[in-house]
C-alpha cells in the first residue's frame, strides 16, 4: 500500500451498527455499496471496498470495466458493466452485494465526486468509521484498541 | 444543459439532537438531483448523521407523496374541497370534533393548530404521537437537564434503555467520555441485551419490564441524600421493598450496589434515559424514577432524556378522546401529522367509525371511514421553529414544498379566515409530578409485578435505522432465548408465529441470548408488529400506555 494512500478504516471501539454509512451511501447511489454484518449484537463489522493494490474483482471481469487508477482507486465504468456478477463473486471480502442496480454490480468508488471523501466515513454517526493513509492509522493505533478495549474481546 | 448546485443548510428535524442537515440541490437539465452534504465544520454533529438524516433527500423525492386532495380515496380539487370541509364542519357541534396532531408540525404550526380549536370552541384536542417518550414530558422539581457538554466531560454515565438506538449521534460523546480515561465507566439497564451492552462496563439486565423497579432500588441504595429529597417514610418504604425487586427484577443486590456505590462517588456524571414502545409496562414510572435518581445521585449528576420528540403542550389527552370517542361524543377527527392513524393500528381501529380530516405528506392513510386527505409540505420544506434537547431550533425549507401542497396555516385559514393566533403551544412545556405520588405508583407497581404470570412477554424493539421502512430488513424477525426455542423444537430461521390478544404474526426466528428467557423481542419500526401490543388508558394521567404484549408462541411448520 502507498504511503499516502487513504483507505477506509474501522475503529471497532466506536461502532453501534447503526447502519448510517449504508443509508448515506443508499442515499447518494441508489443502493448501499458497504455492507454489514454484526456479531450477536456485540460488535458490528462496516465492510467497505478496501481498493486493493491487486484487485480480483478487476482481474475477473470479463469485460475490463473495473479498473485500478494512478491514485489506486479501483473504479468500475458502470456504463459498460453487464451485470454479470463475476467481480461478485471474486471479492475475497465478500463486499460487492449480490443484488444489482439497473443490472449493475454497486461498486465503491470511495465517493470520488465529493472532494472531501467517503459519505459513509463522514456521516459515520459515531465516529468509527476513518479514511487515512497507513501513516496515520498507525499513530491512532486502531489495531491496538481493537485487541485492547474492543467490546468484542470483553462481551459478557 | 445547464449544470448548477446549491446547498441548502437546515437543522435535521427528525429527532431532539438538532444535527445541522445539508441538501446539494444539482440541476441537471431538467433533472433536480438532491444529495445530502455532510459540514464537517458543523458545532453540534460535525458532519455526521444518522441513517434517518442520510435519508432526508429520499422523503422529499418520496413517490408515495400526495399532491392532490383525496376524498374517499379520489382526487379533487382544492377549491372544491376547501368549500366542502368548510361546509362539513358546519354540521358538527363543537363537542363532536376532536383535533390531534403529531410531531411533524413546527412550534407556529401547532400555535395555527390550538387557535383553529379555540376558533372551532373544539375542547378535545391530544397529541397522536403515543410514544411512551413522550412521558418524559412529566418532571420533577429540581432536575438538572445535561447539556451536549456535561456528556462529554462525564467520568460516569448510566444509560437506560437504548438510547443509541433513538438518537445514534449520541454514541459519539458518550463513547468518547468513556474512552478519555480509563477510570471512566459507563453503566447499563435494559431489559434486552441491546448494543450498549458491548460498551458498558457493567450491564444490569432487568426481567421484562422492570426496569422503573431496578431505578427505585438504586435510589433506596444510594441512601443519604435519597432521605432527605424523598423523606424519611418514603424513604423507608423504598428500602423495605429492595429485597422483592431484587426478586422482580432478576438483577442481584450486590450488583445494583455496586452501580449505586460508583455513580454516586464519582463526580460529573450523566443519566440518559429512553424507552422504546412495547417495551417497559409503565412508562410514567420510568420517566419519574429515571430522573428523581439524577436528583439524589450527589455529585454534580445531569440528566438527559434523549425522547424522538418532546411534546409542545406537555400532557397527551389522548386517552380522554379515546373516552369520548367511545361514549359516542366524538364524530370527527381533524388530524394534523404524517403518521397518524396508520402508525397505531390498535389506536386507530377505536377510531374506525369517525369522519376523518386529515393533512398528511405521504399515501399512509388505509382509512376506510369517509375522510379527507390533504396534501402539505413535510417538515425538510418547511421555514419555522422546533424544540432540540440543547434549546430551540430554526428549520428552514430544503426544498420547495411538493406540487399541490399547501402549508398547514393556509388551510387552517380556508376553514376559519381571519382566524385569530394563540400561542398556547410554547406554555406548559412540562407538567409536574409529585414525589410522594410517584413513590406510591411504584411500590404499587412492585405488587402488581409480583402477582405477574409465567406467560410468554412480547418486547418493542427500536432500530437505529429504521424509518418508515426504509432499511428495514429485520422487521420479520424475532428474537427469542435459546431455551425456548428448544422447548418449542425451533432452529435459527424457523417460523414461529406470535398470537396476542390484539393480533398474531408469522415471524422469522433469531436465537440469540440478547433476550431473556420467557421472552420475545420484535421490532417495533413496522406497524404489523405494532398491532401485536395492547393499549390502555393509564387512570391517573389520561394518556395512552402502550405496554409489552403477553401472549403464546406456536410453530408453523
């Protein structure tokens, strides 16, 4: 990952699974590009797009509509998706939804129209959700707390 | 093809927090594209929203909107109609009408809505918001209420019930409360193990229902000072009934004392309370006793009561038209809300046989008794004031308000021209409870708990993304203990169908051990599963309390 590549990031302390990123999301595209999943209400998972330096969902669509750019955002060309649900089912992550829009897999573009990045990070009503470059979420030191004080570890 | 954007600010008047609400109105072509924008400069929210907020532009462009008036389901004309309302009205007595509203109408609409029934003579005018919130408009002598401030520097917060759930944007401060130094500790109470229990540093789950009994034990613990507020034989009271709520409640006495022992030692603290629908059996007793604990918890203690709304005239007389309505004096309702009757299917079924004005946004009406419907601006397209949890709020209009609308005081007009304003709205923003009143409801509540039977208790839940169902995916699923679901032979996503007195309803099944035994929890966002809850009228304040359901589960195969 480049230096000052920013990525979507989980602070999983600060996640309530409200749900906000996937309506501000529906709100801006139609449909919810960033998932959910929740275990027995002790802690919630935020799925986004992580952009991946080599991305499968790219090298499986026949079709060459998704594609890496110079800032490593990996951007699919909707115009010319033919819904045919191979990038579905080649995200390791499980992110892409299998429902389409219009015929279309909902592919994150890291809200690339708004200069300010992501809806989902900045309408996260808690807080939990962050888009920083690796440099920066080592100094918040996430992982630290996710190990640490996240509820998860300590549910009763 | 032109190419222009605009943003228009507002407050997000969906809920108390008062979050500053952006809209980027683009105009492509003939196209008007609304998105929302999120100002991360913003005091109050920074940016942030919560998923009801995220979905503002999707009610302006909501296709259900009325842009018509409806007579009986048809559309007609506006001239037309107004005449005929007019004319309508005319044959009922005062007597005969009833005018309620809801939470969807600004401080100057309600002041149109009261002096349309001073106008009128009309003397039964309730609130059609019947959420057991809205008892937080009942208050105590001497409550110190928080500011967004005091959450955020707290070293102790006590939250009970599930306030994340009805305000999300308060995750943020009291997690960061919580978070800030290691010494800090924030406490639980619900009677399901919702999200805030992954957070708490200790959880008190209380049997259903409970929850005012638990808060009399905290209050009879904390001692001292609860002797000197409440009195001495009130006080003796409380602690003579600690050993049967212990009983009742299922939470253990060393527990609640050592919650008890914490929030009274450590200084600069909050008390948030929220209770949902179909959750606690008396929810007066739950507003009452949540804030006597603030006053005599020592040590600087605020509290905040995070309710969807608060009600503009305090009390809620709905259950006194709902008397009327069944002594055969009411013939008319004129309704001033969006979610009225449909949100209340046990509410609006009394309500079956009246004629129905109603002023409305959207297509929600299923009304089969002659009516009226018509169309007006929703709150995102109207200019005017409304109450937060930190003061009062101007909203402005994000939009223009919908083709065929007309506002709420251009109609009160047609009806009633040069009609004269009041300002009855702004007065009586709380009614006053007694203490030893609210000591006497809770000892007899503790009785009547204790003759309680062992049958099956249905429990409201509330989503925090659940808004007239938009993401609402769980509204068919219940949730149910692991114990009975292998007494009844149910695998996760079975069926189970749930039967009350009210209603029944085939649910999709999710064990889980959030709920307790005994005990179901649906979601309460849908109003098929509201029908499943009983209404009564409580005796001494006349509102409606809408409790949780008992009733019997039964596999479908």
């Amino acid at each position: 990952m480049e230096e000052n590549k920013k990525r979507i990031f989980l602070d999983l302390d600060y996640c309530i699974g409200c749900r906000s990123c996937e309506a501000a999301c529906k709100s801006a595209f139609g449909e919810s590009r960033i998932r959910y999943g929740d275990i027995s209400n002790a802690a919630y998972f935020p799925i986004a797009c992580r952009h991946c330096d080599e991305p499968l969902c790219a090298a499986a669509c026949p079709f060459q509509v998704i594609k890496v750019t110079n800032q490593g955002f990996v951007l699919q060309a909707s115009f010319h998706c033919v819904g045919c649900k191979s990038c579905i089912l080649a995200c390791p992550f499980g992110v892409l939804d299998k429902s389409l829009l219009n015929h279309v897999s909902q592919k994150c573009s890291e809200c690339k129209d708004r200069e300010a990045g992501p809806r989902c990070v900045a309408s996260c009503a808690s807080g939990a959700l962050k888009f920083l470059t690796e440099k920066e979420v080592k100094k918040i030191i996430i992982g630290k707390r996710f190990t640490s004080r996240s509820p998860f570890w300590r549910r009763q | 093809m032109s190419n222009t954007s605009k943003i228009t600010n507002t407050v997000c008047p969906f809920c108390l927090y008062g979050c500053d609400l952006s809209l980027n109105t683009s105009n492509r072509g003939d196209f008007l594209i609304r998105k929302i924008e999120y100002d991360s400069q913003s005091a109050i929210n920074q940016g942030r929203l919560c998923a009801r907020g995220n979905l503002a532009n999707t009610i302006i462009d909501d296709k259900k909107r009325l842009t018509s008036p409806l007579f009986n389901n048809k559309k007609i004309d506006w001239v037309i109609a107004s005449s005929q309302i007019s004319h309508q009205l005319k044959e009922y007595t005062p007597r005969e009408i009833a005018i309620t509203f809801d939470v969807n109408n600004t401080l100057e609409e309600l002041d149109s809505i009261f002096s349309l029934a001073n106008a009128l003579k009309v003397e039964n005018i309730a609130c059609s918001y019947l959420e057991p919130e809205t008892f937080f408009n009942y208050s105590l002598p001497d409550v110190k209420y928080a500011e967004l401030k005091d959450i955020e520097q707290a070293k102790v917060i006590l939250i009970i019930g599930d306030v994340f759930s009805k305000i999300p944007l308060l995750a943020k401060p009291v997690l960061d409360a919580k978070f800030r130094d290691r010494n800090n500790r924030l406490y639980y109470i619900d009677s399901v193990k919702g999200r805030i229990a992954g957070f708490a540093n200790k959880s008190l789950l209380v049997k259903p229902g409970t929850e005012p009994l638990l808060l009399l034990a905290l209050i009879g613990i904390i001692g001292k000072t609860t002797k000197n507020i409440i009195g001495e034989k009130n006080y003796r009271a409380v602690r003579k009934a600690i050993p049967s709520i212990v009983e009742v409640c299922g939470v253990s006495e060393s527990e609640i004392e050592e919650v008890a022992k914490s929030i009274t030692s450590l200084s600069n603290g909050v008390i948030l309370a929220s209770v949902d629908f179909g959750k606690t059996d008396d929810p007066l007793l739950f507003s009452a006793l949540s804030q006597l604990l603030q006053i005599v918890t020592p040590n600087d203690k605020k509290f905040c009561a995070p309710a969807l709304v608060s009600l503009p005239n305090g009390k809620n007389k709905f259950g006194e038209l709902i008397n009327a309505v069944n002594q055969g004096k009411v013939k008319a309702i004129i309704n001033f809300g969006d979610i009225f009757p449909d949100y209340y299917p046990i509410v609006s079924s009394k309500l079956q046989n009246l004629k129905f004005f109603a002023s409305t946004t959207t297509r929600l009406h299923n009304l089969t008794r002659p009516n009226w419907v018509l169309p007006v601006p929703s709150l995102l397209e109207k200019a005017g004031t409304i109450k937060t949890l930190w003061g009062k709020a101007n909203i402005k209009p994000l939009a223009e308000p919908v083709n065929g609308s007309k506002s709420i005081s251009e109609i009160i007009e047609k009806i009633v021209p040069d009609i004269e304003l009041t300002s009855k709205s702004r007065i009586n923003d709380k009614i006053m409870l007694n203490i030893d009143e609210v000591i006497e409801r809770a000892i007899n509540f503790l009785v009547s708990k204790k003759e309680s039977t062992n049958e099956i208790t249905i429990l409201g839940e509330e989503s925090a993304f659940g808004y007239r169902g938009m993401l609402l995916e769980q509204a068919n699923h219940i949730k149910i203990n692991p114990i009975n679901a292998e007494q009844l032979g149910l695998n996760q996503t079975d069926s189970l169908k749930v039967v009350t007195n009210t209603a029944e309803k085939v649910f999709i099944t999710n064990i889980t051990n959030a709920v307790p035994i005994n005990t179901v929890s649906v979601n309460t966002d849908s109003k098929e599963n509201r029908s499943l809850f009983p209404m009564q009228i409580d005796s001494i304040t006349n509102d409606i309390i809408i409790s949780p359901a008992k009733g019997k589960l039964v596999k479908v195969a």
